[in-house]
C-alpha cells in the first residue's frame, strides 16, 4: 500500500500546479485515484475541491489562463481563445471592464463545463461556435507558465518547467471572429475603431481565412470595414470575387436595424457610419 509521502509525490507528479483536474481525469491517471482515493486525498489535504469533482493542488490560485490550460491540455477540449479576447493578449485591445466580471471568449465545438464559470468569481467565460470553414487555419500556440503567470513563445510541443501550450487565435483570425458577433455582441463602432489601430496584419494570413472562411456576413463585414481605412495591407488583399465561387454571396443583409443599406456590400449599416455610393459620369 503506496504511503502518503508516495501518493504526494505522484498525485503532484499528475496535477499541473496551476490548473484544476477533474475526477474523472485523476481516475484514468492511477488507479489509486478512483472515488475513496480521492476523497481521502480532499480530507488530508493533498487535494482541494474547488468545484464538486474539481480539485487543485494546495494553496492554488487559479487564473483564467490556468483554466484555459487545463481545458486545452488536461480535458482536451477544443475551446480556444479567439475574438476579442484574442485581440486583447496581442496588444490591439485594452480591456475596460463595465462590471465586475472579465468575458474570456473561447470558440469550438465542445461545450463550456458546467464548473468553469464557478471557479473564479471574477471571470466569465462565453463559448462561440467557430467561424465555419477555417478550421484550425490562423490558430499560433504560446506557451503558458502556470507557475509564473506569463506568456512564451512557444519552443517545444510538450509541456517543461510548469510552461503548457496555449492555443488562441492570431489577429487576423480573432478579427474575423469578432465580427461574426455584429451586432449583438459588439457595435459596429467598436469594430472599427479596432481595425484603425491594426496597422501591422498579414496580407498573406488574412487572404488564407478569407478564403476558407464561409462566412457570407463576416466577409462584406470585412471588405466594408477595410475601406474605410488606409491600411497598406489591405491594398494587398484579393477582390471578395477572386476569394472563391461564394465571393460575398447573393442577397441583402440586414445587420443594423433602422440602418441605410451599404449598395455595393448589400449590407445594412449604422446610418452615421453610411457613405453614399461613388458618383460616376458617362456617356
């Protein structure tokens, strides 16, 4: 019978510092941790629960960075950071908080565990379908210490010194994401005011979502927006007709209610935002 000293040292071997682990997890780790094993660890204090079949090694603090970790690499869930969230942790947005709580956006198909947003009181987490067609197109991985609270760039494919991968969305990527919630999610204003300060996208990395991304909305979102700016990226873009057979679709849009119909994009705009069409002479 393993003693208490060994179950310590394996059960820290197991549970990453930083990061919470579910029961089930502990289970098909060792054998020793099934449902008495675990609970005798919660009563010695080898284990914390923070959640009911959620635990963490003692006298953790958790973070929403740990607990995107785990999902990615303890539960192996496909959720990533991406949109506004994304665009934040690469500098091209501040976050000012209008409430208690911070919104951590995360995309993919699997769902939101029941326990996630129970854990830290201060952090929100919202779960968005990812845009369809990109698949892991525009996806980059930073290395998270869990130990240290701090972003890395990313070296090895598995995890040393505390240091996990951290999948999220490039900027060019959370962008595209950050417009499919247009306009319930946020205004069209703030989008804009987003893109005036990203001066430094890839030409090349945007021009591969567009074409995979089937978006007909995020697309003339996208092009509409871009002309609005002077970016000397987007001169290097190709025309919405030359992405694929889609190009921006067929049809009108109505995004913004009350709005004055954009005639080249078919797309329904804040009237304040609204430009009339080019006026053009002929014979």
């Amino acid at each position: 019978m393993p003693t208490n000293a060994d179950r310590r040292k394996t059960l820290f071997e197991l549970v990453p510092e930083g990061m919470p682990v579910t029961r089930a997890w502990l289970a098909g780790q060792d054998s020793g941790f099934d449902r008495h094993g675990v609970d005798n660890l919660v009563k010695s204090g080898l284990l914390v629960s923070v959640a009911p079949g959620v635990y963490t090694r003692p006298a953790t603090r958790l973070t929403w960075q740990g607990l995107v970790s785990a999902l990615q690499n303890v539960l192996r869930s496909d959720l990533t950071v991406g949109g506004l969230s994304a665009l934040e942790l690469h500098g091209f947005a501040h976050y000012l908080p209008l409430s208690s709580r911070r919104t951590i956006h995360l995309y993919g198909k699997d769902n939101l565990p029941k326990w996630l947003n129970t854990v830290v009181r201060d952090t929100q987490f919202v779960r968005h379908l990812p845009l369809p067609g990109l698949g892991s197109t525009g996806l980059i991985n930073q290395e998270y210490d869990t130990a240290g609270g701090s972003f890395h760039a990313f070296e090895d494919p598995g995890p040393y010194e505390g240091r996990w991968p951290f999948t999220m969305s490039s900027p060019e990527r959370a962008f595209l994401e950050l417009l499919a919630d247009i306009p319930g999610g946020i205004s069209f204003a703030h989008a804009d005011e987003l893109l005036q300060g990203m001066t430094s996208l890839s030409p090349r990395r945007l021009t591969a979502l567009l074409e995979k991304c089937q978006s007909v909305k995020v697309r003339r979102l996208f092009y509409w927006l871009t002309e609005r700016h002077t970016h000397a990226w987007a001169k290097k873009l190709p025309p919405p007709d030359n992405l694929d057979e889609l190009g921006l679709g067929s049809g009108k849009r109505e995004l913004a209610k009350g709005g004055k119909l954009d005639a080249k994009y078919l797309i329904t705009v804040p009237e304040d935002m609204w430009t009339p069409p080019t006026r053009t002479t002929g014979a």
